[in-house]
C-alpha cells in the first residue's frame, strides 16, 4: 500500500506541484490549505506523513504541530516543515515542536524525495520496533498466580526495583527467573531504557567474551570492524545475566571489574569504556557451593547477592497451576488461530497431580503441544501426554509397600528414577549420576516403565 503524504500550503500552485511530484512518485496525496483544514484532514484520513507550511492563514504551522498530539489518528505522523530561506529561525522552532525536519522554498524535487524517503523508513522502523516490543511486553506481561509464596517474591522484587541494587534469582529451570528479571526493569526507574538479556551458557568463553564487551577492528582474525558489546548498548538500562553459574573463572574476574568500577575495555583495545548498568543475574546452581569448590570467585558471588530472591517451584505452587494453564492455553490458541479452547475438569486434575520437574517451562510446552495436536476444542488428560517422569500415582509415595513383591518392586523403581528425575529438573544424565547409573541404562528402565504404563492402559 503506497504512503499517503498530506500537503497544507495556502499557495495553490504550490501544493498543485507538490501534487504532481509524489503522485510522479507514487505517493497517495492529500491537500490542506491552512493549519484547520491540516487538523481535520488528519483526523479523517490518517496520513502516513505531513508536508506543512509555517506561514498560512488562521492556523499556522507552529500552531499546527503544538495541537498535532491532540489530534485522534495522529499517532506520531512524521511532519517535514517548509518554509522561506529567511525564516530559518521559525524552522529551528518547528524542530522543538516535534518536526522531522525542514525544507527551504524553492523546493528541490530530489532533495524532497529524499528526506520523505528518509521520514518514511524512520516511522517505519519506529512502529516495527514498538510492534516487537508489544509482542515481548506481551509475552512477559505479568508475572501469573497469587500464591503465598509467589506473592512473597513479587513483593520483594517490586521493592528492590525502586533501588539501584544488584538482583541475584535462584531457583530450578523453568521457574520464571527471566520473567521476574524483565518485571523488576519494568518496575525500575530505568525501564524506558534497554534491557539486554545474556545467557552465560549458551556461547563459549571467547564468544560470551566478545558479546559482553565487543571488539575493537583488528582484534582477530575477520574483525573488520569495531564491534560494541552488549555491556555498551545497556549503558543506562539493565543486564540480564542468565546461567550465571556457568561463566568460565577469567570472565568472572573481567565482570567483577565492571561491577565495582562501571567500565571495561573491548577486546584488543585499550580505551577504556564506562557504562552506567543495573545487573540482575540468575543461576539454577547453589553458588555457595561453587565458590567452595572454586568454581566461582567469593567476591563476585558478594557483589551480585546484595538482593537475593529465591524463585518456588511450580510443585510448590500448585494453586497457581490451573491460572498459568489457562494463560498458555489462551495464548497458544491464539497464536494456533483456534478460539475458545478449554480444559476438561479431568485434564485439570491431572494438570494439578503432575510434579512438574521441567516446572512453568514444560507447563508452557505440554499445552503448546497440546493444542497443537488437538483434534476438538476441549483438550483431554490423553492430550496432555503427562504419563513421564513428574506423574504422580498416589498421595502416598509408599503405598506400593502393600503389593504383590514384583509390583511394590516396579513401584518402588518407579518412584525413586521419579525422584531423582525431579531433583535433577528432568535431566536424565545428571538423574543417572544421582541414582549411579548409566544414563543409558536409566533411559532404557524409563523406556520399560512406560511400556507398563501403556500397557496398563490398554488392559483397562
């Protein structure tokens, strides 16, 4: 769809060659002939940009852009100022009035191209950027359920977002810490500038390195030219450090130093750099362990624990769970383009027996496959495919002690592989070092007990 570009000048001859240009162009047009007309004209036909005069009849242009934001269907149209070569003065006063820019009459047919070119790609990029910010504010909107001990965490995190203060979350995967670390910059003070997200495991030391500090040209082999790292483009806004427990021992040194001095260099430079950053950092590893252990240093562990919060698990929560299933599901089904899907009372229920050890994580992704595979618009306990590690059998983990000996064996297998999947958040490596088995084997046990289960099913 072409741009609609709307032209208010009071010299008909003027406006009529201004016509002709950006239709020429492939531009849509519209005319005004002062500042009343310029107001209504927006309010009835939204353009996409405003050519506007400064000196016209009954309403000026300054007077045009002061009203501008009152204007339904305004919504922050790009608005070019023309004016006379002896009117510069008016012009640099039309810029602090919220013009893109100016143009001086006589006009130049391919500088005014240019500069509406320009205007255009700017609003453009403008509203792509708000658009991806609404999906990720949208996504993040809030933090879901009213539990005591959910309650208790967002209340200390709303009261630590009004301070300077470093945030250090704790908690297994899955359990929200990302979420909790985009609401506290949204709390803050610093929320109208950027949030840069990190994940410390996800690259190695010498890409996690470059992207926390960039490069200068020359650094390395390909590095063509200078580089800013993610440190530099949150100067004034907030760092994210996700799976802070994984960051090699020389990176934990270099982030020390920005902690207690704000600057850093880039790689194979010199120059040292300062940036004023607020750091929330998250881990699902004890770190006093770690330190310990010497796998991660004391002092930086003291500098990021001034604030610490401490995430539940969904299995801790689970009052909250048929809130944060009905989210997934609206989102999911609006996202599949299916409407008005629901739960069956038995799909609740088993919602609620599951332990959870992948937590809100795999909450999120057992609905998302649910609606997925959907057949009916009400999502059935079968759908839910919650028969793996995590299910729940009985209120009592020992009531198999009363079965046949090959039963209350199987049971008692079943219910300790299930128990240390959940200290293990689901990984079956670290499960099978746990219970000191090959991971191999453990998998092949998980296999058979599945097969049981099924078969259970199919008999009854």
């Amino acid at each position: 769809m072409k741009a609609k570009i709307l032209i208010v000048d009071d010299d008909p001859d003027i406006a009529t060659m201004l016509e002709d240009r950006l239709q020429a162009s492939d531009y849509g047009t519209i005319t005004a002939r002062d500042g009343v007309q310029a107001l209504e004209q927006v309010e009835k036909n939204a353009p996409n940009l405003m050519l506007l005069d400064l000196d016209m009849p009954r309403l000026g242009g300054l007077d045009v852009l002061k009203r501008l934001p009152t204007v339904k269907q305004a919504e922050d149209i790009p608005v070019i100022v023309m004016t006379a070569h002896g009117s510069i003065q008016a012009a640099v006063d039309a810029m602090k009035e919220g013009a893109y820019d100016f143009l001086t009459k006589p006009l130049d047919k391919d500088h005014l191209l240019f500069v509406i070119n320009k205007a255009l790609e700017r609003d453009s990029l403008k509203r792509q950027v708000a658009c991806l910010k609404s999906e990720v504010d949208s996504r993040y909107a809030s933090i879901v359920g009213m539990s005591a001990k959910v309650r208790a965490v967002m209340e200390a995190a709303q009261r630590a977002a009004k301070s300077e203060a470093g945030v250090l979350l704790l908690g297994e995967s899955g359990t929200g810490k990302e979420l909790f670390a985009r609401s506290i910059h949204q709390w803050s003070p610093r929320q109208s500038m950027p949030l840069v997200v990190i994940n410390c495991v996800a690259l190695t030391e010498t890409l996690l390195e470059n992207e926390l500090f960039g490069h200068e040209r020359g650094a390395f082999t390909g590095a063509d030219r200078q580089q800013k790292g993610r440190l530099e483009m949150a100067d004034g806004g907030t760092v994210f450090l996700d799976e802070i427990g994984d960051m090699s021992l020389p990176l934990q040194a270099k982030l020390l130093r920005v902690l207690q001095d704000r600057e850093f260099q880039r790689v194979g430079g010199n120059k040292t750099v300062s940036v004023d950053i607020r750091v929330i950092a998250a881990t699902n590893k004890d770190l006093k362990q770690a330190v310990k252990s010497g796998a991660f240093r004391e002092d930086l562990y003291f500098r990021l624990n001034v604030i610490t919060l401490t995430l539940p698990p969904l299995r801790e929560r689970v009052e909250d769970i048929p809130a944060l299933a009905k989210f997934f599901l609206n989102r999911h089904a609006k996202e599949a383009k299916r409407p008005g899907m629901m739960f069956s009372q038995e799909s609740m229920d088993a919602l609620a027996r599951y332990t959870w050890p992948g937590n809100i994580r795999e909450l999120d992704n057992v609905i998302a496959r649910a609606v997925i595979l959907s057949t009916t618009d009400t999502i059935e306990p079968i759908m839910l495919s919650l028969d793996g590690p995590g299910r729940s059998s009985a209120a009592d983990p020992l009531s198999y002690l009363d079965l046949p000996y090959h039963e209350s064996m199987d049971e008692h297998s079943r219910h300790i592989i299930d128990q240390a999947l959940r200290d293990s958040d689901g990984n079956q490596t670290k499960a099978a070092e746990r219970l000191r088995l090959q991971r191999t084997y453990l998998a092949r046990l998980i296999k058979q007990q599945k097969a049981k289960e099924d078969e259970g099913l199919l008999s009854g």
